[in-house]
C-alpha cells in the first residue's frame, strides 16, 4: 500500500483570531485521512513546502518541535502495520488512539505522587508538583517516556516563556519532571537520561526579611478584632520559629518540649527538628491562653494559605509595614535574627530543615547587612 505523511494546515478550519489549526494528514492509496495535533499558526508563518513554521522565536522552536514528534508518531506506526501487512485506516486509528498506559508519563506521575505522600510529603509539596506536571500535560497530551528527548525539554522550556511564565517557575517544572523521569530510570523505563546535557537555569531569589525595628512594630501593634489577633499572634509565632506555612497548621501544644518546639519531621531534611523557644515565640504562647483552644490541640486554627496571605498583609497594612509579609519572610526574618545573635549556619540548616547551601545564602545575607550598617556608622560618624 502507498503512504505518505505531511503536516499540513486546514483551509477550511480558520480560527477566531487569524490562525489555522496544523492536522497531520495521512495519505493510503491517494486518499486523505488528517488527525489533529493541536497546533494552531498564522498561516503567514507556514512554510507549506517544509510544514513548518518559519521564524526562531521560541513558539516557533516549541510548536515545531511538537509536529515532529507527532510526524515521527505516524510515521513509526506507519512502517510497523506495513511490516504486519495490516497498514490501513482502522489498524492506523488503532495505533494512533491506543490508550497503552505503561509507558505515559502522566500515569507514572499518579504512581511517583503516591509514593511521595507515603514518604510524608505534605499536600501542599504534592498539590504543587501535580500542578506542574498537569503544565506539562497541556503541552503534550498523552506525553509518553519515549517522545522526552532534548529537543523535546528545549522545546517545552521555551513554549513555558512564551506563556509568560518566570524562569524559577519553569525551573520548579523542569524539576518536577526530572524527578518522574529519575523515577522512571530506576525502576528500567526509561533506558536513557534525556535531561542529560540539559541545564535548569534558576534566577537567585531575593530573601527579603523584616528588621528589627518592623518586627517591633508587628509585636506593638493588635488588631481590634479577635479574628486578626490571632493572625498576628500566627504571624509573630512563625517570625519566633520559622515554621513553614504547612508545619503552621499542623503545631501542637505536644510539640512544646522545656525550652524547644520539636518539629516530627521536617519536610526537605526529613529529620526531626528541634527549634529553641525564642521570647518572641514563647509571648506568643503566653498570648494564645486568653483565645479558645483549636480543635485536636492544635496551637492555631487551620486556614488555608491563600486566606492567610491576605490577613497577614491587612495586619502588616495597618502596623505601618511596608514590606508585604509572606510565610516565606517570616521564615526569612527567624534566619536573619538567629545568624545576627550568632548562631552558625548548622543550626540555621537544622532549625529551618533547609540544605546547607540554603543556610549560607542566609548568611551571606546578614554579612551584607552588617556591612552596610558599618558604612551606616562611619558616615555618622564623619558628620560634624
């Protein structure tokens, strides 16, 4: 039997904004069969002689990249019916639509998420690493280990900026699909590394924290409504911890221990943390017996982390703060406070479950600071 494959775009199917949809079209014996792929161009970018789209941008690259990869898919299934003598248009549908979920990505992920959560991942690590690979699956759909290649990662890294994403979140997504795939070659389904070669490219983040001065504020200042009390009691507790937003909803009256606020397990380090109770956190504490108790002994109730970071922000508005408070500067703020009293960067790794690397960044942090209030110094110092 004659075949041929050829991306083509669909006259007949001219979307609201301009564009074209690209269909691959499967030819047997001079009869036109075509199979979306969900690509949509400006035919003025088509090159019909290629089928592909001309430019270098990274759309372009991306969507290029994904009409190969589904040329290569027809083609393969094409040359295997051919040697069966069974190439027509329903063992082609058959292979085209075949739902073999032993080799797809996304079915591996549902196992890779499972296992993560028997190894005491908390929901919102889980949440967060579904919602990035659910990314990945709208950008190839039915995505199965054999299609990843470096063409295929370059590709998608490049169609996550045209989407407008920063580069520490398609990093965190590159990352997310690494782990599947380092998954995947442990257990034999995977032969090759394809991220080998591929460089994740991550911008520093800036550790913004609150100053002394500010954290006086926050501690002077108590809302009028019980309400946004014990947001600020919550707020100031995690400023004397540095407890991560998720670690917030699970403490417990059980965890206090003598002068230490034991940590079960830390989410990064997966060791059993113990944070020395600071006065700010033992306040806090103290603070806490005039409000009901939570249910399960809780110290707060549960709130979700969308909720809590518009009441932080209406407390911190109205305690005259200007930087915007997140769970992330509260933790920021502990670090900063420790490391300036001396604390070295092990127990700053300890208390905060956070690498090594992470610790001395804090560090280098306040070393800038320090700095900067010297200069502070012998500038006053100067004036007459």
């Amino acid at each position: 039997m004659w075949w041929s494959i050829k991306p083509i775009l669909r006259g007949n199917y001219t979307k609201a904004d301009g564009t074209k949809s690209v269909h691959i079209r499967l030819t047997l014996n001079r009869i036109p069969y075509y199979y979306s792929i969900r690509v949509k161009v400006n035919p003025a970018s088509w090159d019909e002689s290629a089928g592909h789209i001309t430019g270098r941008t990274g759309t372009a690259f991306a969507d290029n990249t994904r009409i190969k990869n589904f040329v290569d898919k027809a083609d393969s299934i094409c040359r295997l019916l051919e040697n069966r003598n069974k190439l027509d248009k329903q063992e082609f549908d058959k292979h085209w639509n075949q739902n073999d979920d032993s080799n797809l990505v996304y079915s591996f992920a549902e196992i890779v998420l499972k296992e993560d959560k028997t190894d005491g991942r908390s929901k919102d690590y889980i949440k967060g690493k579904k919602s990035r690979l659910n990314i990945a699956n709208e950008y190839h759909p039915r995505l199965k280990f054999s299609d990843i290649n470096y063409n295929w990662i370059r590709g998608f890294e490049l169609w996550l900026h045209a989407k407008g994403h920063n580069i520490n979140y398609i990093a965190n997504v590159m990352i997310s699909l690494k782990s599947v795939v380092n998954r995947a070659l442990k257990k034999g389904l995977v032969e090759k590394n394809p991220f080998f070669g591929f460089k994740i490219r991550k911008e520093p983040v800036s550790r913004d924290f609150h100053s002394k001065e500010d954290l006086k504020k926050l501690i002077r200042f108590i809302p009028k409504t019980p309400g946004l009390q014990i947001i600020r009691l919550r707020y100031l507790f995690q400023c004397g911890t540095g407890l991560r937003y998720s670690d917030m909803n699970k403490a417990a009256y059980t965890w206090i221990n003598g002068d230490f606020l034991i940590n079960p397990r830390q989410k990064k380090t997966k060791k059993q943390g113990g944070i020395p109770l600071t006065d700010l956190a033992r306040l806090v504490i103290k603070e806490l017996k005039k409000y009901d108790k939570p249910e399960n002994g809780r110290l707060f109730p549960q709130i979700t982390n969308q909720d809590y970071n518009k009441f932080i922000k209406q407390y911190a508005t109205k305690a005259g703060i200007r930087l915007q408070p997140t769970s992330h500067i509260a933790r920021h703020t502990f670090a900063t406070i420790m490391l300036t009293a001396g604390a070295d960067t092990r127990a700053i790794s300890d208390f905060l479950g956070v690498t090594a690397k992470v610790a001395e960044e804090y560090a280098k942090l306040v070393g800038e600071k320090k700095l900067q209030d010297a200069v502070k110094f012998n500038d006053y110092m100067k004036k007459k």
